[in-house]
C-alpha cells in the first residue's frame, strides 16, 4: 500500500538549455546535429508552455561565416 507524505517540498525545476533567459535575436551553437535537434524540440515544448509567444528555428550554419554546425535562435 502506497503511503502518503506531508510536508515535502517539491524540487525546483530544472532545465538542460537557457530558453527563458534567451532574447529575441538570441542563439545557441551546437556541433552534433543529434543534440541540435534534441534542444529544437525542447525549444518548442518550452515555447508552448509560455504565456507569450516565442518562437525558435534551427539552421545549419555557413562554413563560409561559422565554424560548420547547426544554430538555433531564438526568433520571437
């Protein structure tokens, strides 16, 4: 039989990317189009959880500008 438990606090939450503290404009770089892809999906998630509307997109960078790997930004 389960047990109930009074009193215990709840953990703060805790997050693997910096969204919340992104500003419009704002990127993150990653060199794994694995784990780009990973915080894409995230990105959303966490966009669909706002009260505002925030947007992301994720582009393979120019190897002409950028060491070659894939930026997400932030874009609302």
């Amino acid at each position: 039989m389960l047990q109930i438990e009074k009193d215990i606090p709840v953990p703060e939450q805790t997050t693997k990317y910096p969204f919340k503290d992104m500003e419009t404009g704002d990127s993150i770089y990653f060199e794994d189009e694995r784990q780009a892809n990973s915080a894409r999906v995230s990105a959303l998630r966490f966009a669909g959880r706002q009260e505002a509307v925030w947007g992301f997109t994720l582009r393979k960078t120019d190897p002409d500008r950028d060491k070659v790997g894939w930026r997400l930004w932030r874009t609302e």
